[in-house]
C-alpha cells in the first residue's frame, strides 16, 4: 500500500481544463540479503579441434610472421626483430605446418603456439598502444584525423582470437570458489504522479521517479499519456504491448531476489503505445522509435472480467525484433484471497545472418615485415558461417498467493529451456506482513541450485 505524502488539487483557471493534481508517494526498504556460495569448477579438458578454414590459414600464416617473436610490430617501427615486450615462440613455428591445418586438425600443441602469438600481441599492445597507422596514406596520420586511423595490433588480437575460436570448442577454464555473502540492502524511492481531465473528458498524465527524472537531462524519463473515446496513447518508459497483456509471475522477498518471476520481454525498451478497452477486452501495441531498421512492434489482447464470483484474466501477446519473434501466454483465476497464475513464453531468438571470412590481417604480412605502412585493407580476420538460426528459449511457470488480513504467503516456479542447454529451474516462497505504512518481508529462492535469502522492512509513505 502506497500512502499519499504530499497531494496537490489545483483548479485551473483557463478554458478547457477542468482540474489537475499532482501526488507525491514514497518507497523505501532496509534489510540483509545472504547468497549462497559457488563451487569451484575444473577446466573443461574435453575439448575437441578443427580444421581451419582457408581463409584462417592464410591469416594464421600472416599473424605468425609478424607476431612470433622474430618480426613484429615494435618500438614505432615496423619489423624490428626481437621487438620489446614480446616472448618468444615455445616452437620455431606451428606444430602441424599451418598450411595443413585446413585438411587436418589442429593439436594442443598448435592451439599452445597459437596462445603464444597472443599473449605477443598484448604484451605489444600495452607495450606500444600509440602505434597507430594512417590506412589512406604512405606517412603517420594526423592524430585528429582518427576515423582514417588503425591500430594493426588490435586488429591482429580480434583476428587471432577468431582463429582461435575456430581451431578449438568445448574448452572452458577452471572457476575459482566463491564464498557465502551477506549484504545489507537499502533503497529509498520518491515518485510523482500528475493527473488531469478536460472539460471535454479527455484524461492526461504522467509519472516519474526521482531516480530517472535525470535521463537526458531534458525530463524525457518517466512516462506519459492523454487518453479518451479514442483509447489511450502512452510515450516513455513503457515496456511492450505484449507485457501489458500477459504479464508476469508474482514475486517474493524484499528485493526480489533476482526477478526470477518475471518473463524476459525482448520488448522492455519500448517507448510509443496504444491501448483501448471495450468490455473488459483491452487491445494494445507499442514500438520503440530508436529503432530505423527491422521488425520493431508489439501486440497484446487481455481480457479480465468476473466468473461465478471469481476474477479470470487472460492474456496473449506478441512481439518482433529483427529476425525474433516472441509469443507469451498467461491465464489468472483470483477469489477471496487465493489468487493462481500461469504464464508461458517462447523466444525463437532470431536467425544470425552468414558472415564470409575475411582474409587480410595488415595488408600484406611481408611488406609489413620489411616496413610499409598499413594501408586502408586493415580488416581483422572474421569466421566464415551459414545463417545461423537460434534456438527456441522457451519459459514456463506458475505461481500461487494467499492472503488472509494482513499476511500474504507467495510461491512461484519457473523453468528456461533451451535445445542444446540444461535447463535452468528457479522457484521462491516468500511472506508479507502489513503492519500500516511498514510492511515486514522475507523470501528465499533457489536461483537454479543457488540459494538467496532476504529479510527486512519495507516502508509506503
């Protein structure tokens, strides 16, 4: 419950506006929240190799002569021997010779030497940073000049760690332990709502928080509306269409302990909707106008109403971002206290356009060697793939709550699936107790095998 700290009525005097009013309300909670701990994780050692693309190899061939230690980028210069800062090759060369490495597959011994190439160009990178240069020109650029500026080292470090993520897969480092935390958890926030109706009956308002009345500096934070026969229209800080309509579960504790409840919309930064409601139907669509290219637009159709004395909400919407399309689902029953919920969410996340690979580390690896500057075909190596089309990410959950006077008992469970991934199990239970303006919570929720727990007092003012 929110209580009402400051309340303004002003009648305005000018044609057309009958009243206005501006309410302040305040939030605000202190309490201590205890993670559970992580276990170490070994290295993954079942990793498997490949072969490179012939694109890779013909970039490999050109990064291991300039980076392996016996001509590379210095000092300012390029192909000064022994250049400092750099270590040298474990190996004369790759183990496998790198012109095969397109028909056989790599080793640990060429993924080693290829590591060593870049830790050579880090060491190079922190050692010469200001190397930078000109890609239309035979001479040093002009420092202000710096779109037609190229580092050829950080250009070397993208293309090697591409390589690299082509020679090898499955790989993964150790994770060090990480110990039970206790945190206090504190938050004050005061919000303000404007609120107005003409003579003619159309409503407008707005609302905004301390905390994001500073976006753009220019009052562009919060949210507005102006509303009528016509239906609502709302700018701002909306999330999506299909949010409005199907919602999310509900939560516990006091911070809620990871919005674990809650359905990821790939429409939350949607700033222009629409709304109308007839008979308890209400139809809505939203976009967000940052977007200039591309799928960008979010439906929803919700539908609440009364049912042998119970309360039923329904709700379906839907949303297209680029290649992504999501489609969300809920259902809700509430009488007396006891209030159910359902929701259900697919993601098919979209399909990832084929890229070709690219070929030219700096130009040409021998001219470089013997001391060209870069010219303007300074292009890091990328993988060559298909079109690639993203697995579904598909979330599922219900939740259950109680109230009975002044205690609320809440309990959820939810599971993201994806092909190919474990999936990923959270659920909560959680208890509130209004005591009049402070509200004493608790909630504890297993974060996938990661247990969080909170406690503490929130305050409405």
């Amino acid at each position: 419950m929110k209580h009402t700290l400051l309340a303004t009525t002003a009648l305005v005097a000018m044609t057309g506006a009958a009243a206005a009013e501006v309410t302040i309300t305040a939030t605000a909670r202190v309490g201590l929240r205890t993670t559970e701990g992580t276990a170490a994780v070994a290295a993954n050692a079942d990793r498997e190799f490949s072969t490179l693309s012939a694109a890779a190899v013909t970039h490999l061939n050109e990064l291991e002569a300039v980076y392996n230690g016996s001509d590379a980028i210095s000092t300012g210069t390029v192909g000064t021997a022994g250049g400092t800062g750099f270590v040298a090759g474990t190996d004369s060369g790759l183990v496998s010779n790198a012109a095969t490495l397109a028909t056989v597959a790599a080793t640990a011994a060429d993924l080693r030497e290829l590591d060593n190439i870049i830790n050579n160009i880090e060491l190079d990178i922190l050692v010469n940073d200001d190397l930078i240069f000109a890609t239309n020109s035979g001479s040093t650029a002009d420092q202000d000049d710096i779109e037609d500026l190229v580092n050829p080292n950080q250009i070397a470090l993208a293309s090697a760690q591409a390589i690299r993520a082509e020679m090898v897969s499955g790989e993964s480092v150790a994770v060090a332990a990480v110990a039970d935390s206790t945190d206090a958890v504190n938050r004050v926030r005061v919000s303000f709502g404007m609120s107005g109706e003409t003579d003619s009956g159309i409503a407008y308002g707005a609302s905004i928080r301390a905390d994001n009345s500073a976006v753009g500096a220019s009052g562009t934070g919060g949210s507005q509306y102006v509303s009528g026969a016509f239906g609502k229209v709302k700018m701002g800080d909306l999330g999506g269409a299909d949010k409005d309509a199907a919602g999310h579960l509900a939560g516990v504790g006091l911070t809620g302990l990871g919005d674990h409840n809650e359905i990821t919309y790939q429409a939350a930064d949607h700033n222009v909707g629409y709304e109308y409601t007839a008979s308890g139907l209400t139809f809505g669509y939203s976009q967000n106008t940052a977007v200039k290219t591309g799928s960008n637009s979010a439906m929803g159709l919700a539908y609440s109403g009364d049912m042998g004395g119970a309360t039923i909400s329904v709700g379906v919407g839907q949303s297209k971002l680029n290649t992504s399309t999501q489609t969300t689902m809920s259902a809700s029953v509430s009488s007396g206290g006891l209030t159910l919920m359902a929701i259900t969410s697919s993601n098919d996340n979209g399909t990832t356009a084929a890229v070709d690979g690219v070929a030219m580390l700096i130009n040409d690896a021998a001219a470089i060697a013997a001391g060209a500057d870069a010219s303007d075909d300074n292009t890091a190596y990328v993988t060559e793939t298909d079109a690639i089309n993203h697995a579904d990410l598909d979330s599922t959950g219900v939740s259950i709550s109680y109230a009975m006077d002044s205690f609320t008992v809440t309990a959820f469970t939810m599971t993201e699936s994806m092909v190919g991934e474990e999936d990923a199990d959270f659920t909560g239970l959680g208890f509130a107790y209004d005591m009049g303006g402070v509200s004493l919570k608790a909630g504890v929720v297993d974060n996938d095998d990661q247990q969080i727990i909170d406690f503490g007092l929130s305050f409405s003012f």
